[in-house]
C-alpha cells in the first residue's frame, strides 16, 4: 500500500497521532516539521560541513564499500559497531544539536547519537533491513528527518509480506518506535527516476557501556 504516492499527493494537514502501520510496530509521519528556507538551509550546511565518509560493511564476509556515504555523531566519541564494522561517532555539530533539540521536542523522546546518510542521486538507495543491533536501546525510538530530494520509503512486514510506502518530504520527520524494529523491514528503493542528492538523519539512542 502506498502512502503519498508522489508529492502531487502531500496533503495540506498530517495527522501525526495516526500509526501508519496496522499492526506490531508504531509509526508516525509528522510531515514537514522545517519550513523551506530552514531546509534548504540545513541541507546546505549539512552536504557542505559534515565529515562524510563512503559507508562500509560486511555483506556474506565480503567487505562492501559503497557509494552512499554516512557520518556518525552523539554526545561521545563512543564506538559503535553496524553492519559488521566499528564506527566511532564525532561530537556534535552546532547544526546537528539544534536538529537534535528539534527532533527531541516533536517527538518527546531523547536521542544520544545519529547516523546521517548521504544519497547522491536516485539510483542509490538502502536495502531492506530493520535497525536492531544490540548496542541500540530496545524498542526505543528512531527519528528520521530528511532533506533534499523527495523519496519513496518503504516497509515490509518480516512475516507476512505486507508492505506500506510513503514519501520522505524534505524538511520532514518520520518516527519509527516501540516493537516495529522486530517486526518490519525497512528500505529506501534505489530507482532509475532522476533525483538529486538527499541527506537523512536517522537520531538514535546507543547503550554506552559504563566507563569503571
């Protein structure tokens, strides 16, 4: 099923308080959160200041580096393993704590970390997946704000099937929360459309283990 099909079909109002899925997990769409100028804004400072890296990860124990590139920060330069290779987080951006405060006040949670991803055009994209390594809080809330180009994003139930697609606006948030990271996939589906780069923010709370 799809959700906003296109960005023809963004309606004027989101209900927020509406669970997108219809069953074992929570998801809110809180649509744009960030007027235009704000994103436009961010989405430059974003592109242009970050230390972007191109991702790695071990696919079947074959190192993959891919053309996407990402970025960890949080509230310590704490380690963090994800898709079989260790990361290490920067401290906090100006930019990324004043998105974070954002994210924090839409969504009512806390976040200590995030992962920002870097898609330079249409034809990348992420393959389906849930978000469920074990340094994560379990069942804690992911908010995802994006900017820049407008894309499908998808969800796929791990049992049956069932699959719900929206589109990610630029300058909106999406919160993923409670126990969908145990029961649905997650992607965004490269395409051949012509699209430009879009940067997502993925805000996160990692269990850091206490220093002795």
């Amino acid at each position: 099923m799809d959700l906003f099909n296109n960005p023809s079909d963004f309606p004027d109002a989101i209900n927020s308080s509406v669970n997108l899925l219809p069953k074992d997990g929570i998801v809110y769409y809180h649509g744009k959160i960030l007027n235009k100028e704000e994103s436009d804004y961010y989405y430059s400072r974003l592109l242009n200041e970050i230390d972007w890296q191109h991702d790695q990860a071990f696919i079947y124990g074959k190192l993959i580096i891919t053309k996407r590139k990402v970025a960890w920060y949080g509230d310590e330069c704490f380690d963090y393993k994800y898709s079989g290779v260790t990361k290490k987080a920067a401290l906090w951006t100006k930019d990324l704590a004043v998105l974070k405060s954002i994210a924090e006040s839409t969504t009512g949670a806390t976040y200590n970390s995030c992962l920002l991803n870097l898609y330079h055009d249409g034809e990348e994209g992420m393959a389906w997946h849930s978000d469920a390594e074990k340094t994560l809080l379990e069942n804690g809330a992911i908010a995802s704000l994006s900017f820049g180009a407008e894309r499908k994003f998808s969800f796929k139930h791990k049992n049956t099937g069932e699959t719900i697609s929206l589109i990610l606006h630029n300058g909106s948030l999406l919160l993923m929360t409670g126990v969908t990271q145990k029961n649905w996939l997650h992607r965004l589906p490269p395409t051949k459309q012509k699209f430009g780069p879009r940067i997502n923010l993925t805000f996160r709370t990692i269990i850091i283990p206490s220093k002795k």
